[in-house]
C-alpha cells in the first residue's frame, strides 16, 4: 500500500505518528473552522480533518462499514453510596427527589463526552492497538510489522492488520523490531562501522576451520593478561569506578559520540579484569556471577559496620536492578544527601586503616554504582550490527506522543500486550485518543449516521 | 561529481575581494539553510513554511525532543504556559484541543510483579487482590498473563527490551507499590465501572403514585418492560438487600427472562448486582448497621468472598460436567484428531419459526 499519510505543511494533517512534521502541525493545529458555513459542509470538513488521524489506512467504505451509533459508556459507582440508599430518594416526591437542592446530591456534574468515541471502532484494529501501546513509531509502521510476520495475537502469527482485537487478546510484537521503532536512527558512522562488523563476521565464517585466526586470537589474548598482571587490582578497581560514575551520570550535555567513548572504554576495561579469572565463561554468565567474580579478582569487599536498615533497603533495590535496565537516564536516587555523605566518609575512613592490606573496601553506595553500570553494559550494549543506535536511547520527539490508553495493558519488557475491553466514555474523559476538539468529532460523527 | 572549486573560501573571496572570510559567515546562513552550490551567493531554497518549522523546533519545540526522567513531556505545556499558567505539565493532556483525554497512569513494574505474586504465590482471588490493589479485574487477569510470559521468555533466554520498558516508564506516568505497610495502596483507577446498559437509554415517563418507594429495582424493571414485582416480593428484597443480590449474582440464569421470540431478554438488574464488585456494596451495608464491629466486617467480607469463589468454582465444574455428558468423542486410531459429536435438536424453539434463528444448529456455518 502507498503511503498517502504525508505531513504536509500548508494545510496541516495530523497523523497517527511520532514525527517532529507531526507534533509541529499538532502543536498548530486549529479548530475545522466550521463558522459561516452550511451544515453539510460543516460535516464534510470536519470528518475530512478527523479521517486524517483516524484510520487513514483504512478505506472509507471499509469504515463505513465498520463505524456504530452505539457508544460505550461506563459510569464509576461508588459502593457506599449504593449501600447507603436503594434510590428510591432520588425518585420521591415528584420524580426528582423530595428536595432538588439538598447539599446530598453531588455538586461538580461532570458530562460525559460521547462525542469524542466516533472513531473508537477504529482503536479494535491490531495496527492501531500495537501503535496505542507504543510499539511502533506511527500506524503505517505498524501495519508493516504485522504483514512482515513479526506480530502474533494470542501466539499464533497475525498477519491481517486489520484484524479486530476481541478483549483479552494478546499480541506481542518481536522486541528488536520495537527497538528499532522506537529507538533513535544510527548516524553515519554508526551504520559505518554495521557495515565494517558485517563484513568482519562474514570473514570470519570464512577463515572459520583455519587454525591460524584462533592461534593468534589466543596470542592476543595472553598479551593482554600479561599486560593487566602488571596492574595493581587496587588502581584497576579505582580506575573502574571512575568509569562506572561518569556512565551514570546524569549530564545530559555530553555528547553521545563522547558518551559512547566512555561506555566502550569501561566494557573494555571490565572485560580485561574478567580475562584473567580463572573460569572460562564468565564473560556469557549471568549479571551476578559477573559481579561476583570481577570483585573477587579485584579483592574488593563491602565495607562492614552499615546501620542493618539500610542495608536491607539497599538489597531490595538491588534485586530489582536486575529486572530494571538502566538506560542512558541518571539514575534515581532515592537516598537522602545525608546518607551519601555518610557513606563516603566511612569510605575514606576505612580506606586509611586498611593501608597496608591489598584488599580494598567498597561501600554499598559504589557496590551498587558498579553493579548498575555492569547492568547496563549487559541490557544496552554497543552493537553495530542492531538497525538503531547502540546504546538504544528513545528517538527525538517520542516523549510528547507517549501514553498508554486505559484499554490496553501493555508489558513493555517482552512488548506485549493486552486488550482489556473496548474503549468508553466515562464522565468527563474518554479513552479514544483523538487530537480533535468536540466540535469536529461531533460534525464527524454526524456525517457517519446515514440520513445526512 | 564532486564540485570544481575546492574551498568555499576561494569562491567568496573572488567574489567579494574586500571583505573577510570572517564576515561571510553571515548569522542567517544557518548550516540547513546553506546551499551545496558553491558559486551561488543566495541561500538554498527552504520553504518559509519549512523555516517556520525549524524555527519552532528549535525554539519552543526544543524540550520535547528529549524528556526528563519521571516527568511526562506533553505539547499541552505550551498552551498552558501561553495562557499563564505553570507549564510545568502536571495536566497530561497530549492534545491541546481536547480536553478530554488524559494520558492515564500505567502500573508499575513492582506494582505489577507484586500483582503477580499475590495471585499465582499466595493464591489470592482476583477478586480480593483487585479490591486490595485497586485495579480492575480484567487488567488483574492480563498482568498475570504477562508476568507469566516474561518469565517464560526470561527462562528461555530470549532478549527483552529491558531499555525501551525502561525509557517508557520515564515518560508515562506511574502507579507507584506503596512500599510501607501501614499505607494504603493508591488506587489505580476505578473498579466499580457500572456499564451503560442500551435499555437506559431510552427515556421513559413512568408515572408512579407519591407514596410508593420507586427503588433501582423497580427503574430496571420498567426500562425492560417487566411487570412490577409482587408485594411480597418486593418487601423481601426491601429487607434482605444483599440476599437479594446474591440471587442474581450466585445464578444468573434464573433472572427472569421477558419478551417474546427475538426481543426476549433479560429483565435489567439493579446497579448493584451489575458492577463488578457487588461485595463492596454488602461490605458497606455491614459497616452502616455495626459502625463498631470493625472485626465482624473482615470476617464477613472474607466469608463472601470465600462463598463467591465457590459458587463460582462449582458452577464451572457443573458447566465442564455437562458438556462433557452432551459430547460424544471418537478417536478414530492411528489418528492425530478426535472426533466431537453433540446432538442437537431441530425446533421452533431453537430454530425458530422460519428454520434460519441465531441459535440454530448449523448457524455459523451458513
């Protein structure tokens, strides 16, 4: 299918995308200025402004067809409130209870905005519901992923994009194609060096039975280990956290070709330190045995005399480090200034009585530092051969167009999601996301009924 | 073709002999602008609307580009601050012409996995742990379903996008676990959601005499077109409220049924046998009639919510059982398929007068 779904800028269209065109023309975007004109062309141009958003992709017919008068609606109950009476007070005297101005009733009365669901058919097609639940950049993406065979519904390949998700279904979509979706675009010298990588792997597979390549791949290595014996485990240690620190930090006016650097220069560094333990497959284990065997070689140890609260505190966050990846972000820190300082100055203090010792002492507070950059160089690395920038950051423009409607729950760690129910209106909100004002969505609606 | 003149320097400078290097690059010839024909003086073709663009993109448009951790980065900030108010974005509204869809929060990743381990751990009901949580069953059941897939792809190996979840629950706002025991969870959305049902929309003028107590049932009764209840009856249901929900909740096939042939349906049950949570309601009853027994309102509700998970356990056994007795299997051997036979009966009453009824044999295969 063509893609139609242009952002000119002349007359402004909004789309179901995440371009910067878009959220330019969403930020401009006016009324469908319905003034001064006859009641047919009102409806005319306001169902031509809203089916630019609304199922594009779809053909008019198509969703004539599918469009519905009825509109789901739900209303919040409260449980007391029905407990309280049975509503025969409401209905007293004269039909509208006995006394209409009693302070019982409730005062705001919120209207509901049916309205604006004229389109909610439209949110049932998987396209649309994998673009709601932030899996792909725009619909139109969307749409190729499901034909191309990397979205299943309920675990068996879908390949309709306009199959019409019934509540409870569930569809996942291939994680590396949502990377790539939602990830920043690679630069020139990213793909550059995609390319250098490809080539070397093809090689490689060539020179694959040659007993040479590994012969000299194991002379290097050794070279390296007898570079790293000359290192003292302590400024090696010291060394690594300096790394890890200027990783997580959180300036954002770092460059990301210099943030990149640092990042290559700390996963070097800790697969140096790692090169020389004595188990073979550290370097494919999982996140903790890392940890564990890099603190060993480096006889690292915590340091001892933490208040317990803490500690506890600390191991708890720890342990949902592991299900958490760290991204570029800072990291957040939950501890009080306080505690920080407290925490170094034990540091130092411990560091002075341990002169004479090889061992060095690590507190929590760098524990934890050094396991979440290990974190993140194991959940982002740098890989040239992904189809998006290397360590994955959001692309520009992503956070103005990201939420997740109500309708859908959504696991972004597996990118899969759920279809709870359809979409409704409640009292002053409705879940169909449509950038249009009630005015539009109604002459819309309007023009959809069959007498017009 | 590479271009002729090797430095714009040379170019300009032949052009202009007077003036600087320094001085030809003049403040409006940004980079974008700047024209890859070197000997043209004019600046490359950009639309003014296309200048507009960038001027803006790189003007107000600049902190959507990127977001800030913990913090939703929606375009409304703008029209807020425009008519001066904060901008500070604590109103998530993505569109600024419509008021009236809010970018809602999403459940956290500890909230859910606690979800998760209340229901498939310690073997909570969805029911309790939805009350409990304040999230709807629905999403309830789907974050099960979830976990359970994460940690079936987790098992196997396979890569997830621990990045992308993470940059996401940066930008959306959050449902936070209240992590302190004495707190109440904060609730995630409503979980009494009374369904519009489409008999209430017709408006009906029902005339009823002044001494009457018009109640919810009776309003359902009239917008189905049912008969008023009898005397006796409605004064058991005026005594015994939440026996009478019980009713209608623990066997909903016994509602009574009114209409003829295609409009025969349901008689509408009062709103609270409707919503999803009609314990609450009997809950609330209980702490209206004992203000002081809070003790007695735990036990009670945990008693309901026991008898409700067994009411609805044997209505399913009795469902499965039934089947079962209905359906003959063959399996043919040295055969991967088994064979399921029902009999079915050809009538009025099931196929209707003219043979072509929705609940005929054969329906749904034309």
């Amino acid at each position: 299918m063509r893609n139609r779904a242009t952002t000119p800028l002349k007359v402004p269209k909004v789309r179901q995308s995440w371009s910067k065109y878009n959220l330019y023309n969403l930020q401009r975007l006016r009324g469908a200025g319905l003034a001064n004109r006859t009641f047919f062309q009102q409806k005319w141009a306001a169902r031509t402004m809203a089916r630019t958003y609304h199922g594009e992709q779809v053909r008019e017919s198509q969703w004539a067809r599918m469009f519905s008068r009825r509109i789901r609606s739900v209303v919040p109950m409260s449980a007391s409130r029905l407990a309280k009476d049975d509503g025969s007070a409401a209905s007293a005297g004269r039909g509208s209870g006995l006394d209409p101005h009693s302070s019982d009733k409730p005062t705001s009365f919120r209207r509901t905005p049916f309205m604006q669901m004229a389109f909610a058919p439209l949110e049932r097609r998987l396209d649309v519901a994998i673009f709601r639940a932030l899996f792909a950049s725009s619909t139109r993406q969307a749409r190729q992923f499901v034909i191309h065979g990397a979205v299943t519904v309920n675990g068996k390949k879908m390949r309709y994009p306009g199959y019409l998700l019934n509540p409870g279904d569930l569809f996942q979509v291939d994680p590396e194609r949502v990377m790539f979706a939602t990830g920043a675009p690679k630069d020139k010298q990213e793909r550059r060096a995609g390319r250098v990588a490809r080539k070397q792997a093809a090689k490689e597979k060539e020179q694959e039975g040659s007993e040479e390549g590994a012969a000299g791949e194991q002379q290097e290595k050794t070279e390296e280990v007898k570079e790293e014996e000359e290192l003292n485990p302590r400024e090696a240690l010291k060394s690594l956290m300096e790394q890890a620190k200027t990783i997580l930090s959180s300036d954002k006016d770092a460059l990301p070709a210099k943030r990149k650097q640092e990042l290559r220069g700390f996963q070097k560094a800790v697969r140096r330190i790692l090169s020389r333990s004595e188990s073979s497959s550290v370097l494919a284990d999982s996140l903790e045995a890392q940890f564990s065997e890099l603190t060993s070689v480096l006889k690292a140890k915590k340091a001892s005399g933490q208040e317990p609260k803490r500690k506890e505190h600390r191991a708890r966050q720890s342990s949902n480090e592991a299900a958490e990846a760290s991204s570029d972000a800072p990291a957040e820190s939950d501890e009080p200034g306080e505690a920080l300082t407290e925490a170094f100055k034990k540091a130092a203090l411990s560091d002075g009585k341990l002169e004479d010792e090889d061992v060095s002492e690590l507190t929590d507070e760098e524990f934890d530092v050094l396991k979440r950059a290990l974190g993140q160089l194991r959940d982002n690395p740098i890989d040239h051969t992904k189809p998006y920038a290397t360590p994955w950051r959001p692309r520009d423009y992503m956070s103005a167009f990201a939420f997740i409607p109500r309708y859908l729950e959504v696991n972004q760690n597996i990118c899969a999601a759920v279809y709870l129910r359809h979409p409704v209106a409640r009292p002053g909100s409705s879940e169909v996301p449509t950038p249009f004002s009630e005015e539009t969505n109604t002459a819309a609606f309007t023009w959809y009924l069959r007498r017009r | 073709m590479p271009p002729r003149i090797q430095t714009k320097l040379v170019t300009n400078a032949l052009l202009h002999p007077h003036s600087t290097p320094g001085a030809l690059l003049t403040p409006t010839c940004t980079p974008c602008q700047r024209s890859t024909r070197s000997f043209t003086s004019t600046p490359a073709s950009q639309t003014r609307l296309r200048e507009k663009m960038f001027e803006w993109l790189n003007g107000d448009g600049q902190e959507f580009k990127s977001h800030t951790p913990g913090s939703p980065n929606y375009v409304t900030k703008l029209t807020e601050r425009r008519q001066g108010g904060q901008g500070d974005g604590r109103v998530h509204r993505p569109f600024p012409l419509n008021p009236y869809f809010t970018s809602e929060s999403i459940l956290s990743e500890e909230l859910r996995n606690e979800i998760h381990r209340l229901v498939m751990v310690e073997k909570r009901s969805v029911r309790e742990v939805s009350v409990k949580m304040g999230v709807d069953m629905r999403r309830i059941g789907a974050v099960v379903r979830l976990v359970e897939l994460e940690k079936r792809w987790k098992a196997e190996k396979k890569p997830l996008a621990l990045p992308y979840a993470r940059a996401i629950h940066e930008m959306v706002p959050v449902t936070p676990l209240e992590k302190n025991p004495g707190e109440a969870q904060p609730t995630h959305e409503s979980i009494n959601d009374l369904p519009t049902h489409k008999l209430t929309e017709a408006q009906i003028f029902y005339p009823v005499s002044e001494s009457r107590q018009f109640n919810r049932v009776d309003a359902g009764r009239v917008f189905s077109g049912a008969m008023a209840l009898p005397h006796s009856e409605a004064e058991y249901i005026n005594k015994n409220p939440t026996e009478a929900i019980l009713r209608t909740t623990e066997k909903p096939s016994r509602i009574e049924r009114v209409g003829k042939g295609d409009d025969e349906h349901q008689v509408l049950q009062p709103a609270d046998a409707r919503i999803p949570h009609p314990q609450l309601v009997a809950h609330y009853r209980d702490r209206n009639e004992l203000p002081n027994e809070k003790a007695e309102w735990g036990k009670r509700y945990q008693e309901r919510l026991d008898r409700d998970q067994r009411v609805r356990a044997e209505r399913r056994q009795k469902r499965i059982r039934s089947e079962e007795e209905r359906t003959l299997k063959v399996r043919p051997e040295n055969s991967k398929f088994e064979f399921r036979f029902e009999d079915v009966t050809f009538s009025k009453e099931t196929a209707g007068a003219d043979g072509r009824g929705t609940k005929a044999p054969g329906m749904r295969y034309g």
